[in-house]
C-alpha cells in the first residue's frame, strides 16, 4: 500500500478495508496490572493465490435476510474524513473504505478472503498465466443507471496509470505497485506512451488483460481501490468531481455533511443492491471518542482503545459478548537503515537487535494483546505459518560485538512514545549514547520516501492476503514503498521467482528463503503482529471482519429483534457504568 497506510504506529488498527490505509496513533498507555483473560484466535488460513488455467465465476445472487425497520448503520471514521475519494489517488485507510464503498473493480475479496468477480461475470486465466479473459456482467450499472463496459474498464485502468496525476511521476501511484504487470503499463507510468497496449477490447462486455509475465497475485491486486472502474464523464466534470462521485459500487453518496458522510444504497448494484438504506460515517468533532459513543448507543461499530479493552472484556461488562478479536495481516516492526552510519556495519545492527527486549514489549507492556512477531510475515497466509529465525534477547553477546567501540545513533519518531523506549535499551545495555529526532508528520514522510531515516518504529498492514504484500512491498528493489535503502541480489531473486511461480509450495519455499535472508541482514526486528478490537452491537449481522479489515458493507442488515434486546439491558448498562 502507499506510504501513508503503511506508517501507522499502532497497536490497535482502525481498519476499513484492506489496503492501502493510515493515521497516525500514540503509542499505547500502561494496562492494569491484571488484565482480564481471553484468547487471541488463530489468524484465517487464506489461499487466495490464482494459477493458470483457473476460471472464476461470479456468485449468485445471496438470499435476502428478514429484513424490517430502520436499515441504518453509524459508524466513525477518522476526525479528517478520507482524504480522497478518486480510487487512482488512495493512499489513507478512510479514503480506501470510502471508495470500496462507492466504487469496485472487476474482483472482490469474499468474507473468506477468496477471489470473486465483482463486476466481472467470468474471468478466465490462460494455460500460460499471460491473458486474462473478463466477462463483465451486462446489467452492472453506474450510480446513474449507465451501463458498466469494457471501454470504461480500459479508461479507468490507463487513467490509473497517468503520471500527470503525481504531478508526472508515475512510480508514485498507487497503479505502480498493482497495474504495472499489464503490457505497457510500466511505460505510460513513465511517461512514455498515452495507453495501455496490454487492455484489449473485444466487445462491448469482454475484455483481455495481457501481462509482461506470469503474476501469481495479479488478480488479487485487481481487488484494490486503484483499480475500481470510474467513468469518463463524471472524471472530466474537473479535478474535484470526486467530491459528486458517479460510482460502481454498492453505495452512492447521498450527502457530504459537516460532521458526517451519508451513504445510501445503489439499486442497480449486482448480484443484489445493499440492504442498508443509510450508512453514516462520522467526520470531524463527531468521530471524537467512539468508545463513549457507543456506549451511549450512538455507534453501531467502534474500535476499542488499547487501555479499555480489559474493561470490555470483564466478566462483569455488557459489552463482553460484542467484543470482536480480529488478528491482523499487519505488523509492527524496528527498521535499520544500512545506508546510514553506523548502520552501514551488519555488526551494529544485529547488537541492537539482539539487546532489545521484544518479547516483554509483547507480554508485559501490551500484555497479551498482540501477537509477538515470530517472523515478517504475518501467520496465515498462503494457509501457513512464517515463523523464521529471529535473532534472541542476548544483551551480553551484543556488548561484546560492540566492545572498545563508541557509537552513537538518531532514533526518528513522529509522536511515538517507543522511539524514547529504544533510546532508554540501547543506551542501559549497550552504552550507547542516542538521540530521539521527533519531527512533524510532513518532514516525516519527506525522509522516508526520501530513505533517510536512520532507526525508526513502522507498521504496515497487507493489502491483500499474500506474503507478498508483506515482503516485495517492504523490501523488493524496485518496490516505492520500502522504507530503507535495501538492496540483497539473493533476496532480490527469491522475490522476483516468487512472483511468477505457479506451485505453492515451490513459491512458499522462496518467499520463506527471502524472509530468511532479509533477516540474516539485520535490517529489521519484527516486534508484533497486530489485533483489532471491535464492539460490535448485537442487531448488526453479516459484518465482515477479516485480517485484512472490515470488508464491503453491502450484506450487512440490521436485526430489529436483537436491538430490542440491548434495549431492555439498560438499566444494567447504566449500573454498570456507575461503578467504573
């Protein structure tokens, strides 16, 4: 994903949608000393992976629910509201839920994480893994009633890939980490031609995508927000008509308010339109402490902060029965910058890695609410885990790597309390001297994409549930997003043979060989794997939380008998609250 979503330091991920989303966080305040017990779940085993040969084919349409009363959903989004809704441009996890919402491409991710047509009808995958046959689905509408085709398909594609849009330089479009397989892609993100050879229309329905090379995750990738189909004449309207979008999605924009974004359903979304009548996002001062909120029953759907979540989950709580533990494909994680002295000594890196504490961040300061990180990859993926050999706690081995030398290091944060924490271990176990650079969030984001900052905390959660999104997007030469200066010919080549290679377990073996070497380098310690804590309320069913975060709202509906039922425990709630 971009940038943004990537440099969220959190512990606890606010995720609507998958992607390519970020906000900034503070670092997690000290729990009680006796937090309540509960289980962490296994991560989903995901196997999304389309070889060649495969043949998708759009579900049918789900039988409706008992449908009655108010089909109306509040939730909170962030105080700033999404940054964008033109899917070319998303770079900030409210902006990615917003656009799923109200724009899609030619496949989803299904509550199981599997691949599904979306607008697409069929999709076929040559022997060869080069062509990719889609079959639209000829009632698929615009939010105008415009039929969808594949002309459109085509535009939105190579309008993705302009470079015009980042002021010329196509490499830093989010198309470059997810269009740029397509014949000729590469070249109009550079600037070098005015289509895209590789979208071939055949009629006004089908379609034929032609890569450089065999992709495994090609299609999984055609699930992100850069690829939702957008149309010509609301797109040339101007360079704000995404503020009146005309969308493909589930839902339209019915209002943009001051404190809030009003969704209502699109009738002609297929295989069936949504079953809310209104979602409301809440934007501004009134997406300020949802916790609060939902407990006064204002929000149907609110992220628990890191210090309440013992609360919650007290045998004594109301809420404990809608407390929702969601593992995330994400990770918290120390990056080193080899470019930077002393850095630049493979010696160094790897005493500070083996002096600092990561298990007692996991156990003690986060008590059990994280995962701790026992590789880079996330477990679950490619229905696997990816356990690797990360260096242990030994702080008398790094001081004698370390003896006779006088070293000192700039830990770099933007807000995060963990950058002092590095800083406090380093200097007690290592005599090193340190200093903690906090700069603002612009000249932050400036050095990283710039790869100057020496030590520095980073989160990343995948886009789509391969390891590849972990791995070629963090450390892959040619990757924008990786936030160091990185190179190992050997891991280099694992990734790359990765990408194109169709047997999954002769792809796992490289992927997990890459993994391997990228942490022989000593370039970055895995600290955690992340969880999501949800309150959920009872009369909201089929919401769809996954790993990679809550998915399209489309097939969630609202149960006027459950809502009757939290009515009645009131005076419980209240009671409840009183003795806090």
């Amino acid at each position: 994903m971009s940038r943004q979503r990537a440099i969220r330091l959190i512990v606890l991920l606010i995720v609507l949608l998958g992607g390519c989303r970020l906000v900034r966080s503070p670092e997690p305040t000290a729990l009680p000393a006796s937090p309540t017990a509960f289980t962490i779940p296994v991560p989903s085993a995901t196997t999304a992976t389309v070889t060649p040969g495969t043949v998708l084919v759009a579900p049918p349409a789900p039988s409706p629910p008992p449908l009655s009363g108010d089909q109306t959903l509040v939730l909170a989004g962030s105080p700033d509201g999404p940054v964008t809704l033109d899917p070319a441009l998303v770079q900030d996890i409210d902006s990615a839920f917003m656009v799923h919402q109200l724009f899609r491409g030619l496949v989803r991710f299904d509550t199981q994480l599997q691949l599904v047509p979306d607008l697409a009808e069929r999709i076929e995958v040559a022997g060869d893994g080069l062509t990719l046959t889609v079959r639209l689905r000829p009632d698929a509408t615009f939010h105008d009633g415009t039929p969808i085709t594949a002309a459109d398909v085509k535009f939105s594609l190579e309008r993705a890939c302009d470079p015009a849009l980042n002021g010329g330089d196509g490499r830093g479009l989010p198309a470059w980490g997810v269009l740029r397989d397509l014949v000729g892609a590469e070249e109009r993100l550079l600037g070098r031609r005015n289509d895209i050879p590789g979208i071939e229309l055949v009629d006004r329905f089908t379609l034929r995508l032609h890569l450089v090379a065999p992709r495994t995750t090609f299609l999984q990738r055609l699930a992100l927000p850069v690829a939702s189909v957008v149309q010509r004449a609301n797109v040339e309207q101007g360079q704000d008509w995404w503020r009146h979008p005309i969308g493909s999605g589930p839902f339209r924009l019915l209002r943009w308010e001051p404190d809030a974004i009003v969704l209502g359903p699109h009738p002609g979304y297929r295989p069936a339109p949504p079953y809310l009548r209104e979602v409301r996002i809440r934007t501004g001062a009134a997406a300020l402490a949802p916790l609060n909120q939902y407990e006064r029953g204002e929000l149907d759907i609110a992220p628990v902060p890191f210090w309440a979540i013992d609360r919650v989950a007290a045998p004594e709580s109301p809420y404990r029965d809608q407390l929702v533990v969601q593992p995330l494909f994400a990770g918290t994680y120390v990056f080193f910058n080899p470019a930077v002295p002393p850095l630049d000594d493979p010696a160094v890196r790897r005493a500070l890695i083996q002096a600092f504490p990561r298990e007692k961040i996991a156990s003690v300061t986060l008590q059990g609410k994280v995962t701790l990180a026992q590789g880079i990859v996330p477990p679950g993926m490619l229905a696997r885990d990816w356990n690797a050999g990360v260096p242990p706690y030994d702080p008398e081995a790094a001081r004698r790597a370390l003896a006779g030398r006088t070293l000192h290091l700039e830990i770099v944060s933007s807000g995060s309390d963990l950058a002092v924490t590095l800083a406090r271990v380093w200097e007690q176990e290592l005599g090193v001297t340190t200093d903690v650079l906090q700069l603002d969030w612009p000249d932050y984001l400036g050095d990283l994409d710039a790869r100057r900052l020496p030590v520095f905390v980073f989160s990343w959660i995948a886009d789509y549930p391969d390891p590849e999104a972990v791995l070629d997007a963090l450390f892959a030469a040619d990757s924008p997003h990786r936030p160091i200066a990185y190179e190992n010919p050997d891991v280099q080549r694992w990734l790359e043979r990765a990408r194109q290679e169709q047997d999954s377990a002769t792809r796992a073996n490289l992927l997990q060989r890459a993994q391997q070497g990228i942490l022989d380098d000593a370039v970055v310690l895995p600290l955690v794997f992340d969880v999501e804590y949800l309150l959920v309320a009872p009369h909201v069913r089929d919401l769809p939380v996954t790993p990679l975060g809550i998915l399209g709202l489309e097939r969630v509906w609202i149960d006027h008998a459950a809502t009757a039922h939290r009515q009645t425990s009131e005076l419980v709630l209240f009671e409840w609250s009183n003795r806090r």
